[in-house]
C-alpha cells in the first residue's frame, strides 16, 4: 500500500472517529478504544468497496 492511500484511510478513520467520540466523556475507555478500532475497520472498509467500484489497472497492495 503506497503512502497516499495510507493517508486517505487515516483521512477517513478520523473522520469517522470524530463522529463516535463527540458522544463519549474524555477519559479512556472501552468505549474510546472501540471506537478507535471501529472508524480504522469503517476505513478500510471504505477504500476495499471504493477499490471494488472503480477498480484502476495499476493499484499495488
């Protein structure tokens, strides 16, 4: 994975994880690790069905 699309993901997880934390208290908890983990999944996720729509002829992994 090239350095560009690495930082469309960590783009995307952030966006994502801005979205959950707003709603929690600020101290650490299962609920903020999960939601960590949950918004870099929603950003893969992402990328592979944006891969899968509009697929180019050279994408290295």
């Amino acid at each position: 994975m090239d350095e560009g699309r690495k930082k469309l993901i960590y783009l995307a997880a952030g966006m994502f994880l801005v979205r959950r934390l707003a709603g929690l208290d600020r101290e650490p908890s299962p609920a903020r690790e999960n939601a960590f983990r949950d918004a870099i999944d929603n950003a893969v996720e992402l990328m592979r069905r944006l891969d899968a729509r509009f697929p180019t002829a050279d994408r290295s992994r």
